[in-house]
C-alpha cells in the first residue's frame, strides 16, 4: 500500500468502547426500533427520534477515526451493530451500516477534507453512492464544478456529507479518471423518490447537485484507492487501510443477518402455540416437518453468520498487517457477502413456509421483515451471482474480469 505522509495530530484520551460494549448498546435499543418500526416504514424515513438514540449511543461513529472522537472500529463490530439494529427494525439498520460504511470512505479522503467533516462536526453522517446519472464536470482552478444525480442515496434525509462517485474529467473535457468526492448535505437537493416494497424507512432518494464546486482536497481516485494508494492515514487500529472493495462488500450485509434472527425468533415463538391447520398437531413445535425446517433455517443463518465472520476476519487482519489481501481472498470476501444474502433469504422462505398464511398480515412483522430483506439482498454490491461469478473466474484461472471492485 502506497501512502502520502501526512502530519496527523494524535488520537485523543478518551477511552474507546469495545464490541461487546456496543454490541450492547445496540441491543438496548431494539424496543424503540420496534416501537418505532411501523412508523418508520409509514414515514419512509428513519424517525429523528431514533437517529437522536443511535446518535447518543454512539453507533455512527463505528468507522470515525478516534482523533475526531470515534471508535475506529473493526468490520466484526460493524457487523454485529448493525445486526443487532436490523433486529428491531431493517431499515435503520441498514442506515446504520451505510452511514459507517460512508463514514470510513470519507476517513479515506486528505486530513483538510476530513477536518472539514468530522473536525466541525464529531456527529456528522456521510452517506453515499458511487454510480451518477446524468453527470457532467469540468476542470476549473482549485477542483471541479459538477452536475448530476446520484440514485439511490440511503439516508439521505439525515445525512450531513455526501460520498458520491464520479467520471473525472481534464481540462479539455474528456474522462482521466473516475473519483469519489464529498460534497456537504447543504449543498446538493434531494429528489422523493424512494417508493418501494421494502426497505422503505432508509429514505434512499436521489440527491441533486447543480454546477457544484468541489475542491481538489475533496476528490480521490476510486481505483487508486482500490489499489490502497490513498492521500491520508491515520490511527492506531489499520481500520482506514482495510482493502476497500471487499470493505464495500461487506458492509451492508450485516442487517440482513438481523433481520433474519429476528424472524427466526417471531416463528420459534408461536409455534409453542400455534397450531397446523387441517392436521392433528395442535402445536407446531409437535411436527417433525416443523422441527426440520426450523432446523434448516436456524444453520442458514449460522452459515450466513459464519461466512460473514470469516469474511470481516480477513479485512481486519489485512488492516492490521498493512492492508495489503490477494486477489483471490479479496474476490472470495465478496463472493462470501453474496452467499450470506443467499441463505438468509432462503432462510426466511422456510421461516414463512413454517409461519403460514398469516405471516403476510399488515399487523405480522414478520411480513416487513421478508421484503426488508428482500429488498436488502438484491443490493448489487453483493448479488449473489455476481459474487460467485468473480470468485469462480479466479479460481478456474480465467483472465476476464467484469469489475474492478475486488
């Protein structure tokens, strides 16, 4: 990894909280999630109650360097946070886990554009979308003007920075380059369009940027960054020289590991209860079909789980020894985040065969819960297919790549 020496002041005193801490604080908050749940999903936005809550307990600074007061945390934390999030509501955990995951890419930026970021505001919440439409740029002194619209922006409606990709171009027009660049909340607008079957509560609507300016401390090289050439480090954890693609990968995966925990824990409650319409069990729990399905789906998420930990072990260790993981972890690592989303939602299928008919009422969470994670799971960072494909390629030898996100 190639890193530009930057004099950074050093972290401050306070005392850090650990991932069982955290984990903890999480947890703590699943009652208000669910109290707030229909709410949410009515609201298409994540109530400021909550984001207040979350903001309290800390949980979006999970990837804020400690110099500006945050936890610089791993990616097993993140995970298990916005796991135990998801659990009491999908939708703000997957705002938790993009926040964080934003967070670490605007750590990634030069000292100034950070100081301009976390160094005025300790709270601030990047969040953030690589693909534009509709983009247009040009070179001027001192950075870029753009215009553009970036779909589909997760949180946005809370969000204090914006981490958005775009085609860098020179001075005579034409692309040298693709980059991320941070642009403050207050200076783009935000279209609502968010209309969905699920996940609704992440408020993921189009942010807007008309003839922006954008300083040259504020742009970056996507595929340099891919390549972990980047402007700026900092803290004594490696977090911020995690190899950035599987990172990417993985960190939107936890909510729906969440989610499926909570729907296994819905459905292993009634069945003590509930019985097996137009048969002689008055219990599900009696049926040995029921007791074999709620088997399955109990393992596939284990197997979710598992994978997801082995995933964010290889990541933590990389930025540890430097950040430096082959080619073929780093194309496993999202091939991991792939499988985990497979399972899950295939979990949750079983969940629903076991539940019933009644699981798809409005007063059932079971039903938010299937097309929260519905949705969640067909992410393109971590399609399934995709995922395997790259990982298969690299396996067999084969030369052909479809991304540079490895």
């Amino acid at each position: 990894m190639t890193i530009t020496s930057r004099s950074v002041p050093a972290a401050t005193s306070t005392a850090v909280p650990d991932r069982a801490e955290l984990v903890a604080r999480a947890t703590a908050l699943q009652p208000l999630l669910r109290e707030h749940a229909a709410r949410i999903e009515a609201d298409r936005k994540v109530t400021d109650e909550v984001i207040d809550a979350l903001t309290d307990a800390g949980l979006f600074k999970l990837t804020v360097a400690r110099r500006f007061g945050g936890h610089e945390s791993d990616m097993r934390t993140l995970l298990d946070v916005s796991a135990a999030i998801a659990e009491g509501d999908g939708s703000t955990g997957w705002v938790t886990a993009v926040v964080n995951t934003c967070n670490w890419l605007a750590g990634l930026f030069p000292v100034e554009a950070q100081e301009e970021v976390f160094g005025a505001d300790p709270d601030a919440r990047v969040t953030g979308v690589f693909t534009p439409a509709a983009i247009t740029n040009r070179k001027v002194e001192g950075g870029w003007r753009m215009s553009g619209r970036w779909y589909y922006n997760s949180g946005a409606w809370h969000s204090t920075w914006a981490v958005l990709g775009i085609p860098l171009t020179g001075e005579s027009g034409e692309v040298v380059d693709q980059a991320m660049v941070l642009v403050p909340r207050t200076d783009l607008e935000m279209q609502d369009v968010w209309h969905v079957a699920g996940m609704r509560g992440t408020g993921s609507n189009c942010l807007m940027a008309e003839d922006v300016f954008v300083p040259g401390h504020r742009v970056i090289s996507v595929p340099r960054a891919i390549d972990g050439e980047l402007p700026a480090v900092h803290g004594p954890t490696g977090l911020f020289r995690s190899p950035l693609s599987p990172l990417l990968a993985l960190g939107l995966v936890g909510p729906q590991v969440g989610m499926a925990r909570a729907a296994l824990k819905l459905v292993t409650e009634k069945t003590a209860t509930k019985p097996i319409s137009y048969t002689y069990y008055e219990t599900q729990a009696e049926s040995v079909a029921v007791q074999l399905q709620v088997a399955e789906a109990a393992l596939q998420i284990d197997t979710a789980q598992l994978h997801l930990y082995r995933a964010a072990a290889d990541i933590d260790e990389a930025a540890a020894r430097g950040g430096e993981l082959d080619v073929l972890t780093r194309a496993r690592v999202r091939a991991d985040s792939g499988h985990a989303v497979k399972n899950v939602l295939e979990a949750l299928n079983t969940l629903l065969d076991v539940h019933g008919g009644g699981a798809f009422a409005d007063a059932n969470p079971l039903q938010r819960i299937w097309r929260d994670a519905s949705i969640a799971g067909r992410h393109a960072v971590a399609t399934p297919a995709v995922g395997m494909e790259i990982y298969g390629k690299l396996l067999l030898g084969v030369d052909e790549r479809i991304t540079p996100f490895v």
